[in-house]
C-alpha cells in the first residue's frame, strides 16, 4: 500500500504551515526468486531480496553482469576454473605451465589469467598477470631441484576462480658448493712409496641436487708426474693413496 504523510504545528492561536507531503511504500509479500536469493524474507523496509553472489534486481531475478534475465542460478555463477592445467619441468632453472579457457559462460567473458608460483616453505609468491588469449606461461630464473607450488586463476567481471594447485620440482643441477675441509696428511713418514691420508667433510647434500659421488684428483710423485683422479660412488669422508704405485682405498 502507499501513504502520504505530512505535519504541521500548533500553538494556542492556531496551527502552522504544513510540511510537504512524503509519499512511501510499505513492502507487500516478498517474491524473491527462488535461484537468486538466499531467503525467502526481504527487507521489511524496502522490499529488496538478499541476493546471491552474482544475481542483482529488487526480486534477486537478473544476472550480475547486463541485466539479463535468468531461470538457473548456475548462469549467475562466476566463470569455471582454467581446464587441463599442466605444469612440465624443462630444466633445472624452467617449467612450462599450460591450460585451456574455461567452459563458456552466457554471460560472463575471461578477461585475462593470474600465473601464481612459490618455492615450497617460501612466503614469497611470484604472481604474474596475462591476457586473455594466453594460455600458457614460461617459468624461467627458477632454483635448481626445487619444489614449486603452481596454480592459474582466471579473471572476469566476477571474482577470480583457482585452478588445481599442481606441485614440480625442477630438474637437479651441478653441485654448487665444493667438497669442505679438504684435509692431507702422511699415514705414514717413512713409509716407501708414500702413503697419503685424504679427510673432507661430507656433503651428502647440495641446494642443487642430491651428492652421488666424489672425484678425487691427485698427482705429486717425483716418479710420477701424470695427473690421476679417484672415482668415489660410496660417499666416504677419507681415502688413503698409495702416491707411487698409484694405489687407493677407502681407509
């Protein structure tokens, strides 16, 4: 029903000018559309439904983006998520990050993709924008044997909706640090030929990979010159060398 209000005021000699007239609505029975609302009830002063997110209009019945009618709630729904999203390691510094355009939508249009990355521990996320027409994305500068956390979002007039988070480790890369405390010392002064005794610390692992062996280099004997190099598979932390005969074992 609508009304008309106004006032005016009086004293002992008579009334007043009036005010000027206010004309309002009170709210009838609520027909908010069933799909686009999230109550039955509506707002006791204005009549407007509680919406979900996407649907707009006194009665919760027209879609977020240009008025248009709709008769399912999912048409109101933000976009879906990037499909077939695939992360390929290309080297130890590389990965390759692919992914094809949402699932159409009547109304919404992808207006670009977010590329977001971290190395795993890492509060630090790489976060890279992209146009609409590209659905791939190159990684490069990244460390070596290094776990990555990657996942793309697809943008539009709505909110932003996440891939599946995929998780690559990149390939291994050469040690980059040397073996430490290289130690020689003689197991043995007066011993003919002379008997050497190599010490290192270990370095079972490297930032860069896994250590799977040492190699040793070694030369120095006045009957030997040459220069001879020990392969090491075991990972021991000292050899003792037979510098003349050019024999070693693992002491």
């Amino acid at each position: 029903s609508t009304y008309s209000v106004w006032m005016r005021a009086f004293s002992r000699a008579g009334g007043g000018p009036s005010t000027e007239v206010i004309n309002s609505t009170t709210s009838g029975p609520c027909e908010c559309y069933p799909a686009g609302s999230i109550s039955h009830n509506c707002n006791s002063v204005t009549g407007d439904c509680f919406c979900r997110v996407g649907a707009v209009g006194r009665n919760c019945d027209r879609c977020f983006q240009d008025g248009h009618s709709f008769f399912d709630i999912g048409e109101c729904e933000n976009i879906k998520s990037p499909q077939n999203f695939t992360v390929t390691v290309l080297s130890s510094s590389s990965f390759l990050a692919s992914w094809t355009a949402p699932p159409s939508h009547p109304y919404l249009n992808v207006t670009g993709y977010i590329v977001v990355y971290f190395a795993k521990g890492s509060l630090d996320r790489t976060t890279f924008w992209l146009e609409s027409n590209v659905t791939n994305f190159l990684a490069f500068r990244l460390n070596a044997y290094t776990l990555y956390s990657v996942f793309v979002q697809a943008l539009s007039a709505g909110n932003a909706t996440q891939s599946e988070t995929i998780h690559v480790r990149t390939w291994e890369n050469v040690p980059g640090k040397s073996p430490r405390r290289l130690r020689l010392t003689r197991s043995c002064r007066d011993c003919r030929p002379a008997r050497l005794l190599v010490n290192w610390e270990s370095l079972l692992e490297d930032r860069n990979g896994i250590i799977t062996a040492y190699e040793i280099y070694y030369n120095g004997s006045e009957f030997d010159t040459e220069m001879h190099s020990v392969m090491l598979a075991e990972l021991p932390v000292r050899l003792l060398l037979s510098i003349w005969k050019n024999t070693w074992f693992i002491a």
